[in-house]
C-alpha cells in the first residue's frame, strides 16, 4: 500500500518537535502552542487524504455470494424461487473496490456483502438464468465504484407449490409362510398421500412416496407396523428422486398388511337326486371335469383338479387345514347322460375366496360300458301327489304314454322291467294362485335291484290345474 505524504511530513513534525523539548521542561504556553499545531497538522491531514488521495483502492478476497431472492421482484412480483445448488456455499468472489481512503480505507471482508441481483435483469420464466453479482456494505449502502472477479452466476428458479402423492409401502425383509399371500393393492398406508412442497418442475419427477417396513420378523397374520419414518420420493421408473428441493409434509407413517392363508384342494362334486339304495360310486368314478377327460374326482383317480381356496380368518384357517377336498357343487343325477355337458358355477362358503379364479367347471361323464335304453310309462300310471283340495289336477293325456330313457350297462338294463317302473309328480310344486297349465318333472321309482341305473333326462309332463267345484 503506498505512503501519503501528509503522513510523512506529520511523522518529521513530531521528531522535531521531540528535539526541542529534550533541553528544556516544556511552559504551558508549550503545551498550549503543541496542541494547537496538533489539531491544525491533524485537519490538514484529513483534508490532504480526502482530495489529495481521492482513488485510494482496496482489494478483499473470497468473499462470499449471497443467494436470496426474498422481498426481490423474482419473488413478491413473478413468485419464483431458487432450486437450491451443491455449489452454493462454494461461491465466492474477489473484488476491488475504489474511493475515497478515509471511507474505504478501514474496510474489512466482514464490511461488506456480495449478492446476487434478483431485480434488475431477471424475467418471469423458470429454469436458469444468467444474474448479475453486485457488491453493497454491511450496511445496505451501495459501493459506486468497484470491480469483482466474477461478474455474473448462472441461478436455477422455479414457481414453488404444494402437490399430493400417493404413499405406498415396501416390506423388503419381512418372511411369510408358504400358504400365505399378500396382496400389494390391499396393503394401507396412512396418511394415504403425502404433501410436498417444492419447485413445479422438480415435483413432476415425482411419482409417489415409497415407505419402508424396516422390521426382519416372519408374519403370520394382519399386523400394523406404526411410525415407518423410512421413506424416499420414486419416480415412475421406481428410480428414487432427491429429496433436497422438496418439503415433505410427513414424519411417520403407519401400515397395515393384511394376511390371506391359502390352501390348494382336489376339486370334487356331490350328486343330488339320487334315489335310496342308489350307487354313487358308479356315477363318480365316471365323472370327469373341465370337458376334457382328464380330471378325476379325488379318491376315483389320481389326477385331479385343484382349486387354491383362500381366506383373511384365522378361525376360518383352522377349518381349511382340516379339510382334503373343496366340493364346488352339486349335479342332479338325471342331468348326467350320455354325451351331456354340464356347467357348475364354482360355490364359495362364505369367508373364501377361489383364488385360482376356476368360474365355473364343465362336468362330463365317462360313458364307456353305458347304453340308453329308452321305455314308455304310462300317464296314467303316475301317481298325484300332496295337492290342494281347492283344485284338481289332471294330466293333459291321461290316456297317453311319456317317454323316459334309463341310463346303465346292457346286463343291468335288461334286468329291469316296465312293470317295474312306477311315477309320481308332488303336486306341492304346482302354483296355486291361478288356473292353468303347468309342465312339470316327475319322478321314476326303479327296481330296488337297480342301483346303478337312473333315468336321464328328468322326463316331464303338462299338469293342468283348476278350481275345485
């Protein structure tokens, strides 16, 4: 830094001024005379710094560069905010300032205060832009004349807002049972969804908010993990995102797993309609599933439809371990004839569900060995059963024949006779409420004998109905 010359010309003042009183003990018209010259050399040297030394400069480095667009036009006018940069405390520049010594002479690094411009040059859009760095004191007053080593930086802004997301939870070291299933959709997160609060551009990475479940333990049945603070923002590549923009407005979260136990079973099915005596072996054993002869009912075969059975209650557990096949249905006897096809809706007890999703299974019959021997039973050998005394029944043709067809091996066929064959229709299946006539089913009485032979299709007949005079 260069020397004034008033400071040296003051410096060889005061040595004189030492000699002289070295001789002598200074009067007080000396001291008098001292101060006075003193005050006079001092305002001589004030006035001499200020207009002779008026471009005095001074340089101060690494100061830092203060980024804050709050109470700027970026941010009460266009409402834009700065994404926060890694590098923002790493920016600093060197600057030179200019002036007068007596006000920049005593300036230190703590005086003074780079900042980016957020008025002057910035406009209304998001994204980057290239800002002015000014210089100021500490004390706001702007400096007129100075030079920095970097003059501009390179600021990312956006418009901040609030969105939602959805919260969905993660369980990476939880262990099941081999019979136990999670369903992910079922699985509940509250809260639900999550507000985040942060630069526009930034929030549209976001997908929604993973939590994780941090416990190790195996489950075995629904439980609710609660405070799961452990959570990442994903994207929709399930790629995590930054949270460093962002406000999250959570601190925990609780998450329920529901629990679904699940058995696989051999499918089977019931006859119904059977008469007393009647063999159901010697139907099940030719019963196949799905129209395809290939699955067996358990206990006649060994390759069998499975059904997987699934059920949230444990009590409901406890009686699915005990069971060793799931019966989907009933088939009416007489709907089982040669070549037929019938379709079973799948039947669910209530609390399980079919998981393996079968609808509804085709059943067909093995007929090999089987003939249809079809005979006539007389109309008036069917007996009336249970009606009402307020109205008779009368069959169309009394007098006529009806058609029926028995199903069984060629030996057990020809072992039965027509005279063996009796009919009877219970009326208590006929309405009532109205005359007219109604098609009904009746039933074959066989030979005690014949016990693995039935009569397929049910045969019907017309049954008129009237008013009792």
């Amino acid at each position: 830094m260069q020397k004034s010359k008033t400071g040296s010309s003051f410096g060889k003042y005061i040595s004189f001024l030492k000699k002289i009183f070295r001789f002598r003990k200074p009067t007080r018209n000396d001291l008098i005379y001292l101060i006075l010259s003193f005050l006079v050399a001092f305002f001589l040297w004030v006035y001499i710094a200020s207009q002779i030394s008026p471009n005095y400069e001074i340089t101060i480095t690494g100061v830092p560069v203060v980024v804050d667009i709050r109470g700027t036009k970026a941010d009460l006018e266009y409402g834009l905010s700065v994404i926060p940069s890694e590098n923002d405390d790493k920016l600093k520049v060197n600057c030179t300032i200019k002036g007068n010594r007596t006000a920049i002479g005593g300036l230190s690094r703590s005086d003074i205060v780079a900042y980016v411009d957020f008025d002057s040059t910035v406009t209304n859009t998001n994204g980057t832009q290239v800002l002015p760095i000014k210089l100021r004191s500490a004390n706001g007053k702007n400096f007129g004349n100075y030079k920095l080593s970097r003059s501009t930086v390179e600021v990312t802004m956006d418009y901040y807002e609030t969105q939602e997301f959805p919260a969905k939870a993660v369980y990476p070291d939880l262990t099941f049972d081999k019979e136990i299933v999670i369903n992910p959709d079922e699985i509940t997160v509250d809260p639900p969804t999550v507000k985040i609060y942060g630069p526009r551009a930034q929030l549209s990475k976001i997908d929604y908010v993973r939590v994780y479940i941090d416990e190790d333990e195996e489950i075995t049945q629904k439980k609710t993990f609660t405070n799961c603070t452990h959570y990442e923002l994903v994207d929709a590549g399930d790629a995590a995102v930054s949270d460093s923009a962002f406000q999250v407005q959570a601190t925990g979260f609780s998450v329920e797993i529901p629990v679904h136990y699940t058995k696989t079973l051999p499918v089977t099915i019931d006859l119904s309609n059977t008469p007393k005596g009647f063999n159901k072996a010697e139907v099940l054993k030719r019963i196949r599933l799905n129209a395809n002869d290939v699955f067996e009912l358990p206990g006649y075969g060994e390759n069998n439809l499975t059904i997987t059975i699934e059920t949230d209650n444990p009590q409901l557990k406890k009686e699915l371990d005990d069971r060793e096949t799931w019966s989907i249905g009933s088939v009416p006897l007489y709907s089982l004839s040669i070549g037929s096809k019938t379709d079973i809706t799948v039947k669910m007890d209530e609390g399980y569900i079919d998981r393996s999703e079968l609808g509804t299974v085709t059943v067909t019959m093995d007929s090999t060995g089987l003939i249809a021997d079809t005979r006539k039973i007389k109309n008036s050998d069917i007996q009336l059963m249970n009606g009402s005394t307020d109205y008779n029944y009368t069959l169309q043709s009394p007098a006529g024949n009806t058609l029926i067809t028995l199903i069984g091996t060629k030996e057990d066929l020809a072992a039965i006779d027509s005279a063996d064959l009796h009919a009877s229709i219970n009326l208590m299946s006929v309405p009532t409420t109205q005359e007219g006539t109604f098609p009904r089913g009746f039933t074959v009485t066989l030979p005690e004998t014949a016990t693995a032979v039935w009569v397929s299709p049910q045969p019907r007949v017309n049954i008129t109905v009237t008013v009792a005079g």
